[in-house]
C-alpha cells in the first residue's frame, strides 16, 4: 500500500514537470488527425466518436481511440485499445507499446473525455505530444488548451460544443 502512494506520488510529479514545460504554440492547421481517451467507467461509446468525426469528413483511419479500464478483464475486444494501471511504472514510465504510441503521435487534436480525476488518464493527456488538447473541465487549469464543460453522458451536447469551438478556431 504504501508503495503505491509512493509510486502515485512520483507519477504526479512527472505530470506536473510535464505541464509546468508544457509550450502551448497551436497551429492553425485544419484538423486531419484526431486522438481520443476515454475513461470506461465514465463512457465507453467508441461508435458515437466515430460517427461524430465521420460526419466532420475525418477518415476512420485518422482517428485513434484508446480507453481506460480498471481491470484488463472489463476490455471489450473491439476497442482500439486499452490500458490499465498495471500498464504505468514509477516516473511516468509506460509499459504498454501501443500506450506509448498513442502518446508520441502528434495529433493535430487530442480529446481527453473523462470528469474522474484519475493519475493515470492525466499522465496520457499530460504526454501526449498532441499540437491541441480539448478535455472536459477539470482542476488543473494547465491540463488543456480548450476545456468544455458538460458531463460524459452528454455526448450530444458535447459535440455541439466541441464543433462550435472548432469552427472558431478554423480547425474544421
């Protein structure tokens, strides 16, 4: 027990030397890549992201979703991927390959849609090397360049928003 608050004490340093060097520099390129995390427990609709971006004119090829589950059992086999707490090290190490390569893509935008603060899921938004994090409201206000606040299970809502802010940005 105490090893894993040791453990959750040196990932949260990690994330926070992370957006403490965090250089915010958003391009004004049209969105063509798009990363997705979600946390299962919160909302584990892979179709309706799909659907979302298909109707935006993105090609399924270009949109990566992973998820987060507490139990590698809880997977569901058609997910792109998923990854759980046994997939992190101490000092923001990832051991998990395709974890790792969800993160060193450089998405041209990165949605992190989950509410629960959870040290795992903001060790990936925090990492990624995405060029525009959207996230849902959260407290740490470095987390994200865009926050949208509504609640996961208003996906609907959600979309609006999110295509909203994107118009205005010139991303779609």
């Amino acid at each position: 027990m105490i090893l894993k608050a040791f453990k959750a004490s040196s990932n949260q340093k990690y994330i926070n030397k992370l957006l403490s060097a965090r250089q915010v520099a958003v391009s004004q390129h049209k969105m063509n890549t798009v990363g997705v995390i979600l946390n299962t427990a919160e909302f584990s609709d892979f179709d309706a992201f799909r659907h979302y971006f298909k109707t935006l004119g993105l090609l399924p090829a270009k949109v990566k979703i992973i998820a987060f589950v507490d139990d590698a059992k809880d997977a569901n086999p058609l997910w792109d991927t998923y990854f759980n707490p046994k997939d992190f090290g101490w000092k923001g190490k990832i051991n998990n390959i395709d974890l790792q390569s969800f993160i060193d893509t450089e998405f041209d935008v990165l949605i992190s849609y989950y509410t629960e603060n959870n040290l795992e899921l903001k060790l990936i938004s925090a990492a990624s090397k995405a060029n525009f994090k959207v996230g849902l409201l959260q407290d740490d206000k470095r987390m994200f360049d865009l926050m949208i606040d509504v609640k996961t299970k208003n996906f609907p809502l959600f979309q609006k928003e999110l295509t909203k802010y994107l118009t205005v940005l010139k991303k779609i």
